[in-house]
C-alpha cells in the first residue's frame, strides 16, 4: 500500500438550504482541483441519477476525491460529500457528517440564513465538526454581502474573517477557498498501524459489482482480499475490490486512516450489510465499533401494492434495493383482502414519498 500523510488529507461536506448552490460550488471545486476535464463539465456533476438533474435538487449524497497542490507546496487530499438541502433528506446529510471533520456552511447572499441553514448547522455541531461558513452568489447585481455577513456573525456567532466570499457560478474566489479548506478544517485523527476500523455511510447496487459500500476508514487500512466482519450484523466477508471516486469509480491498492471510497465484497442481498455498520477485520479485530446512526422515525405512510399480484415478487426486490441506497425510507410486508400482497411504506415527507415513487417507476419500471 502506498505511503501518504495523513495530516494532509481534509474530510468535508458541504450544507446548505435547498437552492443556495451546493452542487454548483461541488462542481466548480472539482473543475478547479481538476477532477474533471472541462470539456466534459456538465452542471451537477455529482447528481448522477436523471431524476435529480431534471428536478434541478440533491437527493443523494455523492463523494468525489481531489487532490489539491496548495500555496505551501504540498499536495493534499480533499474528500468532498455534497449533500442535499430539502429537510426530507436531511438523514443523507446526517450520515454524509459522520465520515467528516469539518463542514462548509452555505448561504445565498439574496436570501441569507435560512431554517435548513440552521438546522445543518445543529447536525454539524452535534457531529463536533469545524464549520466554514461560506457566501455564494455575490456575483449578483444586488447582492447585500454586509447584510449576509451580519446573520452568519449575529445569528450563528461566526466570526467574520473566517466568512468566505464566492460565486460558484463564475468561479469568483474558489481557489481561495481551497486554500481556505486546508488550512481551517483539520486533518482527521486515526492510527494506520492500529485494527482496522471504518464507518459504512452509504451504499449503492451495481448490477455488476453487487453491493457498493462506501467508508471511511478511521484507525487501519484496508485492501483486496482481506476477510472483514461486520460488527453488528456479525457476518464475515472477503473484500473483492477497493477504490475512490474521482469522481468516476477507481480502483486503488487499499485505503489507510482518514481515507474515504468504497469496498466491495461480491455482495447481492440488500439484508447483509447496513448502513452505521462498522467494518473491522476478521484476524486482528477492533474492540470497539463506531457508534453508528440514530433510529428514524416516519413522517408519512402510505401503502405500496402492484397493479398485478404476480409483480409482488419484482416488487419486493426492488424495494430492498431502493432501500439500501435510501435507509430514510422504511417498510414492513402487509396484507390488504381488497389488494392483496404488498408493503406498508414510511417516508420523513411528503416530496420523500413522491422521489420514492418516482424511483421504483424509473429504475425499477415499477408503475
């Protein structure tokens, strides 16, 4: 496994309320470290399902890798996760913290702090994160940049030279923020010699890999062909890959402490693995899992049945499946004598239950 510093890898998410230009500013950091390639630039780069592009938000959280060659000279690492603004996903957001140490705080400067500001603002808090406060948009004509300073010192007590000025959209000071990134949020803590541990924070099915875990390693290393164990489904596997995203999948030797990307272990079945679950390894274990997440608890229920009764079994597998890439949405298996087989859903509001159905229909041709 190759030799890196971990003092010079940075872990941070970016939040915000819906429409203050989280994936706009995601984009243009990945432009400016060179992730992508500007021919290939396309708006919401990280929004890889047709469903958030066409309704312009962030239902997912996405991670992307960049490295940055910093005003110091020295090259380091940023692992971004872009999270979305709606409060009926604020869980993504909740578990995109976890596998960070610091945050950038985003506001519009035509509209301030707003209620998901502050809300994000609690859950970075109560992750002990750093938090970066940052004001976008103040390329616009009638942008009151003192008054946005003003909330951000006076109702979140920031102090206002930390406050970064942006404009996402014309690329206006982002390689200041960069620097600022380095310098403000602090590198992770963790022992590469220690037992493994790592945080499982999302997951996505592959048709061909199966199961895509991402982590974030927090004390060890981790590579191909290592046996693993899940600590609290205690079950055992072998891990068939490791990689990054940067932000297309690529394959790397291994990940050591502070690292974020993805394991796969030629996993199928949505029920083997969850998210909050804590990856050690099997020969030299650690003696302690990570805390994990909170229980849920649903807003809105609805009940889901096919059309058809012999869908219900397609039904059923593609509901597992939606549900390992959303553990917000939950379900138990119930009985109707007017429609027969099928699930009682609950959702944290009522544009969840509606991306949800939307969902089912379009990758799961599910109407």
């Amino acid at each position: 496994m190759r030799p890196y510093d971990i003092k010079k890898i940075r872990n941070f998410s970016i939040i915000a309320h819906i429409d203050h230009g989280k994936s706009t500013l995601a984009d243009r950091l990945m432009l400016q470290a060179g992730a992508i390639d500007e021919r290939k630039f396309h708006h919401q780069m990280l929004d890889d399902m047709d469903l958030e592009r066409e309704r312009g938000i962030t239902i997912k959280a996405s991670a992307v890798r960049l490295e940055h060659k910093a005003k110091d000279g020295k090259q380091y690492i940023l692992n971004l996760i872009d999270t979305p603004g709606h409060v009926d996903f604020s869980y993504e957001v909740e578990k995109s913290l976890r596998a960070c140490e610091g945050a950038l705080l985003l506001i519009d400067v035509t509209q301030g702090v707003e209620s998901q500001t502050i809300a994000n603002y609690y859950l970075a808090i109560d992750s002990n994160l750093e938090i970066l406060p940052v004001i976008n948009k103040i390329d616009i004509a009638n942008a009151d940049i003192d008054e946005a300073k003003r909330q951000f010192r006076d109702v979140l007590k920031f102090k206002e030279e930390d406050v970064q000025l942006v404009s996402a959209k014309q690329g206006i000071n982002i390689d200041g923020l960069l620097e600022k990134i380095v310098s403000f949020i602090p590198a992770p803590d963790g022992d590469p010699q220690a037992p493994l541990k790592a945080l499982i924070f999302d997951m996505k099915y592959d048709i061909y890999k199966g199961i895509i875990i991402y982590i974030r390693v927090f004390d060890g290393s981790i590579k191909a062909q290592n046996k693993i164990r899940f600590m609290n489904a205690g079950k055992d596997f072998e891990v068939q890959e490791v990689g990054v995203f940067g932000p297309a999948i690529t394959q790397v030797k291994g990940l050591s402490a502070g690292e974020v990307g993805y394991i796969t272990c030629n996993l199928h079945d949505p029920k083997e693995v969850r998210v909050g679950d804590t990856v050690t390894d099997v020969v030299r274990p650690t003696a302690h899992a990570l805390e994990g997440y909170r229980q849920l608890k649903p807003l809105v229920f609805c009940g889901v049945y096919p059309v058809n009764a012999g869908d219900y079994s397609a039904m059923r597998e593609a509901i597992d499946k939606l549900r390992l890439s959303d553990p917000s949405f939950v379900y138990e298996h119930e009985t109707s004598q007017s429609f027969g087989h099928g699930f009682r859903c609950g959702f944290l509001g009522l544009l969840h239950m509606e991306i949800v159905q939307e969902r089912l229909a379009r990758e799961y041709d599910l109407n």
